[in-house]
C-alpha cells in the first residue's frame, strides 16, 4: 500500500533513502533547512553526485518525490525518517544539535499515529534517552501508543549509495514495540533482504559494530603489509588473496595502504572509543586501529625519504586528494596526512585529483594545483598515489624520465615499471 513518507535531511543518506522508497511506489517529501539544496531537487538535478540519483530524480521528481524547507509535511507523513548529519566535536564525541532539533520539529506536527525512524548514526542509547523524549515532551504523546519510533541503521558507501539501498546485505530495524517493527517491515519487504529485528539500542550498536569492523579489517591488512615489508618478497596482496579465501573472513576490505579515510569510519570509530572510555573501558583494539591507520600515511613518506634522502626543496606530485576514487569528498582523507607531512619536510607539492581539487584547495590553499596527471607527473620528481581513480591504473609512468621515485599507496600500478618504485606491503 501506498504511504506518505517524510524524510528530513537530503545527505546522500536521506537522499538515497527517498528514491528508493519513490522507486517503490510511495509519496515522498525531503525536508532540509538548505533553500539552494531543495530547489535544486525540485529541479529534478542532483544537489550531490552519486551514481544513478540524477536518472530517478528525473523519474520520480514532480510525481511522488518533491523537497521542501519546511516541516509542516510531517503532520501528513505516515513514516518519517530523521536522517540529518552527526558530526564530530573536537573531542571525537558526536554532535547531536541536528538530531536534537529535527526531533523537536517533528514533535511539533505528530497529529495521528505515524512512525518515527532514527536513520542518523547514534550511539547506542540515543533513540531512547534522546529522541523519544523529545518526541515525547513535544507533542504531549506518548511511544507505543500514539506513535511509534524505530532506529534502522544505513551501510551505504559514498559513491555506491543509490546501489547500496536497493540492494542490501541485510535490513536492521531496532524497534520500540511490535506495531512499529512491522510498520517498518512492510515498507522494506519488496526488496527481498534478510531482516534482521531487535530492540533500539542493538540496532545503533549493529551500525557502529559494523563500521568498527570493516576499519579494523583494513588496519588488519596494513599491519601485516607492515610486517611484509620487513620480509622482502612476500606480497601483502597475495597474502590477503590466500587470507580472504577462507569463508570465514572473506576477501572483501583486506586492501593494505595509506589507510582509510572517509565521514564514516574514522568518525564511527572516534564515538566509540569515547562512548566506551565514557562508560570506563578502555577500547584496547579499536584504539589500535585509529593508530595503524594514522601511521600509514607517514611511514610512506618516510619509506620516501628512504629512497631518495631528504624531501626539502624536491619536487612532489600527489595523484588523488579525495578519501578514496570516484567522489570529490576529502574528509579524513589519507592525503591530507601525507601533504601536512610533505609541508613539514620541506618538499614542494603539486598536486591532481580529477574532482576532489576545489574541496582540497579550501584545506591547503598554498600548494600547487594542476589540471590534469599529465602536467602534475611531468614536473615532478618523486609522485605519489593516494587514491586509486582509474585514470591512474594504466598511465606510461616510463614516459616521464625526471621521476626518480613512484611511491604507490593504493597499490594502483599492476604492471611493471622502469622507474623506481615502491608500494605499501611488498620490499623486493
Ligand atoms: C563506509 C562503509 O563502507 C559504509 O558501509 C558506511 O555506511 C559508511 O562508511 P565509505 O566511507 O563511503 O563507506 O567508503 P568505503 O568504500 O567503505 O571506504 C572507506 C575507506 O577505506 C576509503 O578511504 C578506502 O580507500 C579505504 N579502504 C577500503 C581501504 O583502505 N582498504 C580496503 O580494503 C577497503
């Protein structure tokens, strides 16, 4: 059956989100305070870009998807999903200032029963210490009676987003009660994922586990292509292949190098570890994994150095700004790492990405851009790679005899090259 559903906050989540559910069949309306954003989707234009949005904007926008700044919709929405940001604070907690407030709006406007979802990555408790009592306070209701209230965790990835939500590995849907569960349930069924059910607080704790996971499966991989490097001639991807064959722990996520960057990981991972040192343990493991994957970065410019003697006054290109190929996102991204560490040594920085260029020019606006790989390798002597985009895979690096050095952190180059190189994980 056909449901009015609200969506508020139109990030790649709330987004991805609402062409799904339009794709479906149901009415849906975006609320985000940003005017430029919600007129562009009303436009039928992607405000971000991922794969597949522009197409079902097109198809869904002006029929049963629109946007809005306002929350007066929520009073004739049967669903509404919250799916604003949770950033970091300086200390690594989470701001919940966007949480906080939608939740106030909606519980301005809950009027007849209709079923709340908390989508935003929330620590464990949120939900129920946070939202419903505001839901609660405002609309002079109450939970499990006059509305329901869920939390359903996303695993989308950047760039994949709009794949990602129709095709799930699994659905998790936290619930206060039964009612709300099915309500949710129902809306999902056509897709044919697994379903997993629990109560609210599993539900954030599944989302944070599992980022928590993927993290420390990459720190894994980086330790031992530390550990390979020591060696000489064993390779931490032939390791990783034998590794990821066991179904046990499967191949995906065991891609050693400069480390993992992104709005997820690096900030999933920092909650937790306050969350827990909050609640007096201290999170031996997951501390580990920050720390691994901030030695990445360094210890490539250190194995630079190695090679070629000290970096000041050297000419250094860096290919790839973004946290990782295909999108122009430079949060957390390991170049930020590499370039402080490039400035630090005195080194002079050219630098190309074929998108993340103007994001990364707002954080070092001092360092040299170019317009393309060719006049970035070409003026440079030592080049570094720190995002895999495709257009690096199968360059002639042979061409440009003033480079001395190609150091590869996403192990992008698969053929041979006569120019000295080096690479996280192997040391012939
Ligand atoms: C991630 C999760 O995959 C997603 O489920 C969650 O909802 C949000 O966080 P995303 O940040 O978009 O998604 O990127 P992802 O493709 O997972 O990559 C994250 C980072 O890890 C990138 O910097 C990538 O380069 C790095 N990475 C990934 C590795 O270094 N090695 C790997 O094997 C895989």
């Amino acid at each position: 059956m056909m449901k009015k559903i609200g969506i508020v906050g139109a990030g790649y989540v709330g987004i991805s989100t609402a062409v799904l559910f339009a794709e479906l069949g149901h009415r849906v309306t975006l609320v985000d305070i940003d005017k430029e954003k919600v007129e562009k989707i009303n436009a039928g234009k992607a405000p971000i870009y991922e794969k597949g949005l522009q197409e079902l904007l097109e198809k869904h926008v002006g029929k049963t998807l629109s946007a809005t700044t306002s929350y007066d919709i929520i009073n004739e929405s049967d669903i509404i999903f919250i799916c604003v940001g949770t950033p970091s604070k300086e200390d690594g907690s989470i701001n919940l200032d966007y949480v906080r407030k939608s939740s106030e709006e909606i519980s301005e406007r809950i009027g007849g029963y209709k079923v709340i979802v908390v989508k935003s990555t929330v620590l464990p408790g949120t939900t129920e210490n946070v939202v419903i009592p505001i839901l609660e306070k405002g609309s002079g209701k109450n939970v499990g009676k006059d509305f329901g209230v869920c939390m359903n965790p996303e695993f989308l990835r950047e760039g994949n987003a709009i794949y990602d939500s129709f095709h799930p590995d699994r659905i998790v849907i936290g619930e206060y009660d039964k009612k709300s569960g099915n309500i949710l349930e129902d809306l999902y069924k056509p897709l044919n994922a697994p379903i997993f059910r629990t109560n609210l607080k599993t539900a954030e704790m599944i989302k944070y586990a599992s980022n928590a996971f993927l993290a420390t499966k990459i720190s894994f991989a980086n330790e031992i292509a530390n550990i390979c490097e020591k060696i000489g001639g064993v390779d931490v991807y032939d390791v990783m292949k034998g590794v990821g064959m066991d179904h046990r722990i499967s191949p995906y996520f065991l891609n050693a190098g400069v480390g993992f960057g992104g709005s997820c990981f690096p900030k999933d991972l920092k909650a937790l570890i306050k969350f827990s040192e909050e609640k007096s343990y201290k999170p031996i493991l997951l501390k580990s994994v920050l720390e691994v994957n901030d030695y990445q970065p360094k210890h490539l410019v250190d194995r630079i150095e190695e090679k070629v003697g000290s970096l000041k006054g050297k000419n250094v290109c860096i290919l790839g700004l973004s946290f990782k190929p295909n999108t122009d996102d430079v949060r957390e991204s390991r170049a930020i790492i590499i370039v402080n560490e490039l400035i630090k040594r005195g080194a002079h920085i050219i630098a190309y990405d074929p998108k993340a260029k103007e994001n990364f020019r707002k954080l070092f606006p001092n360092i040299i851009y170019v317009d393309n790989v060719d006049d970035a390798l070409k003026k440079a002597e030592i080049c570094i790679i720190q995002a895999d985009w495709d257009e690096f895979k199968n360059l002639d690096y042979s061409r440009y005899k003033n480079l001395v050095l190609i150091a590869d952190g996403r192990r992008t180059i698969s053929k041979k090259i006569d120019i000295p190189y080096i690479t996280v994980g192997y040391r012939w």
